[in-house]
C-alpha cells in the first residue's frame, strides 16, 4: 500500500508534468527531465510506482517533468525548465504544490535533477544558467544522468531507436525539421557552447555541480557520444541495455532506482 | 489521518478542489436547495439534452463543470476498487455521491442524454456498497496512479479532440468555407510521406496537423491503456472501471470508427514500408554503415512487427467483455 506521497499532481509547467509529494517533510526534491520524443512519465516506465512505494524515499518529493521536444530549441527549452526550477526551490510559494493538498512548505536540502538523453543537454544548460546568476540553491543540485546526449547524438540512430511508440513514429517523417536536432548533432554550438561555459565554471572552482555526481551508459547505446563531459566521473555501465531502455526500472532491472538511492544516501 | 483518509484528501485536492467540479458541486447544489418555486427545474434544464435548445457559451461551461464532478466521483470509486482509498467511503463522500448523481433530474444528463455508464455503476456503488466477491487491488496502488497518469495524457488534449471530431464525421472549415480538415483528407495525408512531413512541420499546426497528431497520441493512449489493463488482469471490477471511464470514446470507437481508425495505421504503415530507406538513410561513418547493412532489412521487419502489434494491442482494447464485470454487479449478477 503506498502511505508516502500524495496522487499525481497536475503541474502547469511544461507538458503534462506531474508530481508526488510526500506526506512528510522532505528534505529532498528529485526532478526528473525525460529526452528526445520522451514524455514526463513514459520515459520512466515504472519510476514513479518503484519510487513513492519505498520507504528510502518517503521524505522524497518528486516531479515528472515534460516538454515537447520538437517545439524548440535545447536552449529555449533549458531556460523554460530553469525557470521552472526557481519556483520548485520553496514549491508552496511557487505554487508548484498546491495549497489545497494541506502539506507545509517545504526546506529541501538536495536537489537531485535525473535527465535522459537530450533531457541532459536541458538540466546542464539549466544549471550553467543559474551559475551565471549564483543561485543561492545551487550548493544542493546533483545529476544523475542516463545516456545523456551532452556530447551528442547520432539523430538518424534516435529517430530509429525510439520507434517504438506511437508518437515516436512521427520522427522519421520530420527528421532534420526541427531545431533540437541541430543542438544535439556532436559539434553543434549548443554543445560547444555548454562544454564551454561549463569548463568556465569549474575553472573557478565554485560551482561544483556541474561535476554529474553519476552518469550512466548503456552497452547497447548506439545513439549517443559516450565520451566523458569535462569533469564528470567515469561512467557506471550497464550492460545488455539500449539508449531507451536503461532508464526504465521495472521488476527485474532495479538498477535505475538503485543509482538514484545511492545519490539520496550520500 | 490515516492513510486512505489522507489519500481522499489529495484526490479532492487535485480533482475537485483544484478543478472545475467545485464549482459544479456549488452550482447543482445551490439549484438543489433553491427555495424558490420559480426555479424549479433549473437543474433539468441546465443538464438538458442539446435539442431542440442548443446550450452555449455560459452554459456550456457550467456544463463542462458538472462533467468534471462527476468525473471526481467515478476516481472515488475507481480509486476504492484500487485500494487508494477505503472500499466503502465515508459516510459524507457517499451522502455527496448520492445526493448529486441520484439526483432525479442529473440521471438522464448521464444514463440517457449522454450515457456514460460508469456514473450509473458509481452510484449504484455509493448506494449499495462493494460486492462481495470483489478482489480490492490490494498493495497496487501504481495501478491507480498509472491510470491517473495516463487519462492525463488525453485530457484536454486539441490534436486527440480533433482527431475523434474527424472520427465522428466532423468536417472543418476555414473563415472562407473551404474545407480544410475531414476523416477523408487525413487518410490521404498518412498515405503521403510528402504531406505529413509538411504537415507534422508545419508549427501553425492547422486543423489537419492538428488530426494528424491526434491520431498518433490516441494511439499511444491505446497501446499504454492496453498495458494497464494487462496489469489490472487480477482484478476484473478494476479493470472494468477503468475501461469504462473510457467508455463513451471506446464504445463508439469499437461499434462506429474502427475501420476508418485502423486504414489510417494501414496507411501510415505502408508508407513507412514504401519509404523506408529514405526516411531512414544510411548513416555516413564507415562503421555505422557496415552494423546497417547487415541488418536494414531486418530492421525494417521489425519496424513493421512493432505496428503491427500496435494494431493487435488497439483491437485488443476496443474489446467490449471489460464491460461486463460492472454490468453484472448493478445487475445483480
């Protein structure tokens, strides 16, 4: 029986984002940004069940955050969710939880941002944004990033791998039409761009979380660069999964969650 | 609190008092409780069927709130069948179901004007309690909550409202009359590979754009719905409220548009066949290049498995038996 966290909220943000709120006071929020053609939930699979049905999280709020890829651009999309994350700091305030759910405001001590693919692209150019700014919350980010597409991405492999569901079957028929293809090509001045500013920043020895606390590549990715980004540690490997897939807990392969407990834990 | 009652709690947060239904609760009942003989009738008039007096503009709003109540009752039932919340509801949530939906002059809005069973079922629930025999989906609140998820995915969705406007026979016209979107016209578009790209670009998204993507997302609404009834295989009464939460869409989809929806995934498969190569060309490195060869054609054999299976898992759904749970216990069966 789940006992830790409220139904899925409806947050205006984005596009279908939703989230869990726990009962108790959290201490920590964990936001997750799906990739390329994902959607807040589906690209989870069975995150949101595995995560407000354990106990390890029942101080944990978490929000399923979604945009349409295809609308803009990676930096457009970085700014919105950026944006986004300001307000998610002191989320009663921010009228990210509603009053109406009768849970206290909350005082979040990590902020743990799990992206996928292009989703990495998004939360690290959202976190350099707020660098330049010194946000004052910045001291409590980590990353914890799935095949993130932060060196690029073969966008003829992605159109391919993720057909897979309905919606995905439009790519092929737009490949190229759109501006996020552009930032994830490998070189692209998104790219460089970020590697760039990010390189700046850890120069300066201040803003240590644009270090990703833990990425993660899968054996069978044949979407992504798997080349290191700046500083971030080597990766954690896992084997027999694909670029889509290896984000996907469910009853078998518990690793996604596990990667996360270990983020929550130290 | 314990914790079903504080799971109500969130539920009517997120589903009443966030939403429209309040506002719906607070119309019908301050119409309920008028004294005045003159209004009489005001809430059979305002839930009245469409002719020969059409409703409009403040109406239909008012309208809209009433179907968002409602809808907040079915998830209290549903949300009971789930174990999220207790399998009989409090004494004030089911007092308030049965004032509202017993109402003798809010029936017909839902069991003849515009039936939608499951509200007949929540009611007859509220009334009557839980049958005997039902298994509560106990530990399986993600049941619940992917169900949640999921209908969100649809709701208020444009592109999916236009997609079963054009399922229903709907044609859409420009200020100067000329048609621009009709049942007819996107089944030629998911026959061109030429014009859905342009369409799927073009960021004005006209109506058609609009249907197109909309027969996609509804499409991925099916093949996920399909995976949550799957997963709901143990308990019949939960499944079948699910289902029929969906009814109305899925009862006239079934019985009325099912050919003209699955020629459109006939369509949108033969042109991916016919296309293939174009539409996903071989890569430039060398390497790339040798893991393509030895696996295109097999590559696009299993692009056309995976729609077929979307199509199976579609018929799959549309099947009427998950009706029949529910139709048994307000039957007595």
């Amino acid at each position: 029986m789940q006992d830790f966290h409220t139904i899925p909220v409806q947050i205006a943000d984005g596009d279908n984002s939703q989230a869990f709120f726990s009962y108790q006071p959290a201490t920590t929020l964990v936001v997750f940004v799906h990739g390329f053609k994902g959607s807040a939930l589906g690209t989870w699979d069975d995150f949101p069940e595995a995560v407000t049905n354990d106990a390890d999280f029942a101080h944990t709020d978490f929000i399923f955050y979604g945009y349409d890829t295809l609308s803009a651009s990676a930096s457009f999309h970085a700014t919105a969710f950026k944006k986004f994350l300001e307000r998610c700091v002191h989320p009663l305030a921010g009228k990210v939880l509603p009053a109406t759910q009768g849970l206290p405001e909350r005082v979040y001590t990590s902020i743990i941002l799990v992206a996928h693919s292009l989703g990495a692209l998004v939360v690290r150019q959202a976190v350099v944004m707020a660098c330049k700014q010194d946000a004052a919350w910045l001291p409590k980010i980590s990353l914890l990033l799935f095949a993130p597409a932060h060196t690029g991405a073969r966008v003829q492999k992605l159109a391919k791998e993720v057909l897979s569901g309905w919606t995905a079957l439009i790519s092929p028929f737009v490949t190229y039409q759109y501006p996020v293809y552009e930032d994830l090509e490998p070189g692209s001045q998104f790219i460089a761009t970020l590697v760039d500013e990010t390189k700046k920043l850890l120069a300066d020895k201040k803003y240590p979380c644009n270090i990703a606390r833990k990425v993660i590549w899968a054996e069978r990715d044949r979407v992504v660069s798997q080349i290191n980004f700046c500083d971030d540690p080597d990766a954690e490997l896992v084997y027999k999964k694909n670029h889509v897939n290896v984000c996907k807990p469910d009853a078998t392969y518990t690793q996604p969650v596990d990667f996360l407990k270990e983020l929550l834990h130290q | 609190m314990n914790n079903q009652q504080r799971n109500l709690a969130s539920l009517t947060s997120e589903y009443k008092d966030n939403s429209k239904a309040a506002k719906g609760y607070t119309l019908l009942r301050g119409m309920m409780n008028d004294p005045n003989p003159a209004h009489l009738g005001k809430v059979a008039h305002l839930l009245r069927y469409h002719a020969p007096i059409g409703v409009y503009d403040e109406e239909l709003k008012q309208r809209f709130a009433v179907d968002q109540l409602i809808e907040y009752y079915n998830l209290c039932f549903v949300g009971a069948l789930a174990g999220f919340l207790p399998a009989t509801l409090d004494a004030d949530t089911t007092r308030e179901i049965k004032s509202i939906l017993g109402h003798h002059d809010v029936k017909p809005y839902y069991s003849q004007y515009y039936p939608y069973y499951l509200a007949s079922v929540t009611l007859h629930y509220a009334t009557h309690g839980p049958a005997k025999d039902w298994e509560i989906a106990r530990n399986s609140t993600g049941l619940f909550y992917n169900f949640l998820m999921l209908n969100r995915s649809i709701k208020h969705d444009k592109d999916i409202e236009v997609f079963l406007n054009l399922l229903d026979h709907v044609a859409y016209t420009a200020p100067d009359g000329k048609r621009i979107a009709d049942i007819a016209m996107l089944m030629n578009a998911l026959k061109s590979k030429e014009q859905m790209g342009a369409l799927l670009a073009d960021h004005t998204r006209p109506a058609l754009a609009k249907a197109l993507y909309g027969f996609f997302k509804f499409g991925e609404f099916l093949s996920n719905f399909k995976t949550l009834l799957d997963k709901s295989e143990s308990y019949p009464a939960l499944q079948s409220a699910m289902w029929l939460y969906h009814g109305y869409y899925l009862d006239r989809l079934g019985a009325e548009v099912k050919t003209a929806f699955l020629d459109g995934f006939k369509h949108i498969a033969d042109n991916l066949a016919a296309n293939y190569t174009e539409l996903f060309p071989e890569p430039e490195d060398e390497d790339d290049q040798e893991e393509e060869q030895l696996s295109a054609d097999e590559q696009k054999e299993n692009v056309l498995a995976i729609m077929s299976r979307m199509r199976d898992n579609i018929l799959y759904v549309l099947q009427p038996r998950y009706k029949e749970p529910l139709e048994r216990y307000c039957n007595g069966g």
